[in-house]
C-alpha cells in the first residue's frame, strides 16, 4: 500500500497494542513487530518513525532486550517510551538507575525545555507514570525537556538527531497531553501526512482484492458478527457475485439475528448468501448435554459439517474467505497460553473447503477500524456496532441443557436488555451484554400467584480486548427497567440478577 509507516517495536509492555492503536488513530499506519527486528528489516520496512514501547524488564538486567546501536543513527525518528526511554538513554552512552522509590500513577509534568513535541501542551499537566528505573544521565548532546517531582528526566531528546524518550505513558487516557505529544512526534518530527484512513483503505483493499481474484471463485463463511461481515462486504464491493457467502443458521442466535443477515447482505446488497437450516439439527446433537466444553465440541463440529455439505454444493472455489483481523495476527506470534476455554471460530473451515488461497482482508486492522471500515462500506450501526457473539451463541448462556424453550426465553430477554441499554445510549460504552439463564429456579409471585421459575443474570463489561474485563456501572434506573420489563414482558423468569465480577477472576460469559 502506498501509505507511509510507523514501527511500534515491542518490548512486552502492556499497553503495547494501546500505543499502535493511538498511531492509527492519527491517521498514520504502523505495525507492531518483536523488538528483535534486525537493523536490515528495519530499514526494509522503511518507517517514517520508530517508537520503542515499554516492557517489565530492566535495561541493566542480564537478558533485556536491547536494541543494535545502528538503529539510533539511520536518521529515522525514534521516540522511546518508558522501557524504551531508558533503552535509549543506556545504548547512546547515559545511565539507566534505580530509583528509591517507584512512580506509579498520576503525576504533575512540567516542561522545561522547548521541543517540537510540545506544541499544544501547557507547561504544567497530569501524566501517568508506571517506573521503577530511571533515566539518570543523559548521553551526549540530550537535554532534559520535562521532568516530574521525582523524575528529572521525564522527556529528554536531541531535536537534530529526532531522538526522544518520554518516561511516562502518553498512551494512556490519564496522560492529559499524551495524545497531543504523540501526535506532535508523528507530525512535527517524522512528518507523518495523515494518509491513513478508512476511506483510503476501502479504495485500496476494493482494487487489491479485484486485482488478485480476477474472474475467479470465492467463498465465505458469514457468522453474523462484525468482522466476517465486514470482510465479506469488501470482498463483494470487489468481484461481487463470485463470491458466495454461507450463512449457517444454527438456532442458537439471538432474536431476530438470521432474517437481518439476509435482510441486509441478500435482500440489500444482493449478495449470493445461502442461508443453511440447521436449527432442529444442533437441538437434537445438544440434547441431554450439560456440560460447557461438551457443548461447545458438538456445536464446533456440527457447524463444520453443515458448513461442509453447503461447500460441497458450490463445489470448488479458488479462496475463502476469513475474518482474522490484527490482534488475531500479533497475538499469534507469542507463545501459547492456556485453553481456558475452546474457542469455536471458523478456524477448521480451510479442512473442508476444497479451495487454493486464503484471502484475509481485514488482517492489518484492530477492531476500532474495522468497524469504521463497515461504516464506510455503508453498513448500519446495527451490524456495526454488534456486540461480539461466541461462536456458540446462546447455547452458552444457557447453563445446562439447550431447550427450545429455553432459547425462547433467553432470546426475549436478552433483546429488552438490548433495548434498554440502547434507549440509555450506552451501546458504544460497554464492550458486551447479554442475559445468562442460569441453572438455577426460585420461588417468587406475580400477580396472586407463586411461581417457580429461572433466574436470570445479566453480564455487562467494559473491556479492552476481551483478555481482561470489568463489570459495566450500569446505572440503577436502568437495571430496574431491565428488570421489570423482563419479569413483566417474559414468559418463565421471576428474578433478575446483575453479576458484578471482573475478569480475571470471572469469564466474560458463564460457560
Ligand atoms: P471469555 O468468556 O473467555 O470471552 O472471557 C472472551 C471473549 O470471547 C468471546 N467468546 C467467544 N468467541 N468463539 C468466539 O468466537 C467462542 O467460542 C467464544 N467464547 C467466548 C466472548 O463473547 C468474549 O467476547
């Protein structure tokens, strides 16, 4: 592509995705790649600017990290923050310390230099700090720009060399002006254009994806969720109808989810979307199953199979089509972390397809863009901004046993809380909610009658990345209408529970 671009080198911090996020943000490209990167990689990627992230580590320390020296003299503009602050300070010949005490949290910065960096930025603000060591000397021809109280050299540079290292963490929404100075290093120092956005991406990827395929077969696999539809909506603008899309219907949806895949992709845009029926099919594989994992096997393996006779049908296709997006792509190169729980994504698709590439066109993207990417394309915010969805839906939010009337249930339920949180205007606020019916019945009375009935429990987080989680402060008078509405408006639920745990210790959902 012909944007230019910024290397976030990664040194284990973190925030480390949050810094590349922040880049793009601006309008400026960049990847993030290991800190191991050779000095000959480097200048192949040719970076307009180079930031060296954060990391646990001390530079001092026998197996840290270190950068070769070279990088420091090719000309390109590097900004090091905090690890990578005192990365710089070490390889150019200053000295990296101990500091007595840590420095962690909010903390007044006050400039005392003049930089480039800093235009926009008062002299006295608020930035969030998260250190142990400390840039102690400078190397030659660096001078002190900023300091805190505790920490003299908070931001130095050398404004010839377009070397800096801020100590403190601009990334960080506390960082008052973080936004500001990286932007101002972006701009004013590496002469970023701003040439990195939606619009040019939809252009761009719109030619590619037209010019590899050319007149040949494509096939996707549409999950209802944001980012194979997104990925398939690219891909159609492209070439149209030589691509087929496969919608697997498994019954276990939230409401009205199926007739608004084909509403939107096969009666709006006219895509070729086949929707496959397999409701009754996945009931009955599901029947007398409790157990999570049990569950989650037999909907993977259904999936595939009904995704496979539908494949059949088509017959051979050149690509398939997948949804992996960015962080699917960074987090794959680190080493592998516990099952925790088997995640069923359309991952053993390439198995049973019988097709020659793979085409992934939202690989380069976080979340945040590929979301502006379906705007662009002109999707609504409905399909936008859908809420991510586990591959085995609603049969995990039920404990125990999937019954039809079950899903009855907990698809009307979960709709009013999507239409409560909608009506309070904090869709775009929290990460994800959704009802759970829970395994449990108690006993209550509505109207003049006992009931006996579920109870149902009510998940909403504010998240990042879905890794960690907290529980959403949803307001009161809008749980309460939640609540009555559920109670009133559905059929086989007498009490309404909001669960108040994070993650960790606690999964986003509850099985
Ligand atoms: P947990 O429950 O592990 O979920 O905290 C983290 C995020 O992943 C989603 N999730 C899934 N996504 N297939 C998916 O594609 C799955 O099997 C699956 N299970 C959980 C969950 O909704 C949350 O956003």
């Amino acid at each position: 592509m012909q944007h230019q671009k910024v290397l976030v080198l990664d040194f284990g911090g973190q925030y480390n995705q949050l810094i590349a996020r922040r880049v793009r943000d601006m309008n400026v490209y960049c990847d993030l790649k290991p800190c191991e990167m050779t000095v000959g990689e480097i200048k192949k990627y040719d970076p307009i600017g180079i930031i060296f992230t954060g990391g646990p580590n001390s530079v001092y320390e026998k197996n840290a990290p270190h950068i070769d020296k070279t990088v420091l003299s090719l000309g390109i503009p590097v900004l090091g923050i905090c690890y990578g602050c005192q990365l710089i300070a070490q390889t150019l010949g200053g000295s990296v310390g101990h500091a007595a005490a840590s420095e962690y949290g909010k903390k007044e910065l006050f400039l005392v230099g003049d930089s480039p960096l800093f235009e926009g930025v008062e002299k006295r603000s608020v930035c969030w700090m998260s250190h142990t060591d400390r840039v102690e000397a400078l190397p030659e021809g660096f001078s002190t720009l900023a300091s805190t109280e505790t920490c003299e050299n908070a931001v130095y540079g050398n404004a010839e060399k377009k070397i800096y290292g801020v100590q403190f963490h601009p990334e960080v929404v506390h960082s008052v002006y973080g936004n500001t100075i990286l932007r101002n290093f972006l701009y004013n120092v590496c002469g970023a254009k701003g040439d990195w956005t939606m619009k040019n991406f939809v252009g761009e990827s719109i030619a590619r994806l037209r010019e590899r395929i050319g007149d040949r077969k494509v096939l996707c696999a549409m999950s209802g969720g944001v980012d194979s539809a997104v990925a398939a909506t690219l891909v159609y603008k492209a070439v149209g109808k030589q691509l087929t899309c496969v919608f697997v219907d498994h019954g276990l949806h939230r409401k009205d989810e199926p007739e608004e895949v084909m509403r939107v992709f096969r009666d709006g845009l006219g895509m070729n979307l086949i929707k496959a029926d397999a409701g009754e099919l996945f009931l009955e594989a599901l029947r007398g199953v409790t157990d999570p994992e049990q569950k989650r096997k037999i909907i993977g393996k259904l999936f595939i199979d009904v995704f496979e006779k539908e494949a059949k049908k088509i017959g051979a296709v050149d690509f398939l089509v997948q949804g992996t997006i960015y962080p699917d792509v960074i987090e794959s190169g680190k080493g592998k972390s516990a099952v925790i729980k088997s995640h069923h994504n359309v991952g053993g698709l390439p198995d049973v397809v019988d097709f020659k590439e793979i085409v992934e066109p939202l690989r380069d993207l976080f979340k945040d863009e590929v979301r502006r990417v379906g705007t662009e394309l002109g999707l609504s915010d409905g399909i936008v901004w859908r809420q991510p969805c586990p591959g085995p839906a609603l049969a995990i939010r039920i404990m125990g046993e999937v019954t039809a009337e079950k899903l009855a249930t907990l698809r009307d339920t979960d709709a009013i809380f999507r239409e409560e949180i909608a009506r309070a205007g904090l869709e775009k606020e929290i990460w994800q909610y959704f009802a759970v019916i829970t395994d449990s019945k108690t006993v209550g009375v509505q109207g003049d009658f006992r009931t006996y009935e579920n109870v149902i429990a009510l998940r909403a987080v504010t998240s990042v990345d879905a890794m960690t989680a907290d529980w959403a402060r949803i307001p009161y008078d809008v749980l309460e209408r939640v609540s009555n509405r559920i109670t009133g408006e559905v059929k086989h639920a007498n009490r309404v529970v909001y669960d108040i745990t994070s993650k960790p210790p606690a999964t986003i959902e509850w099985e």
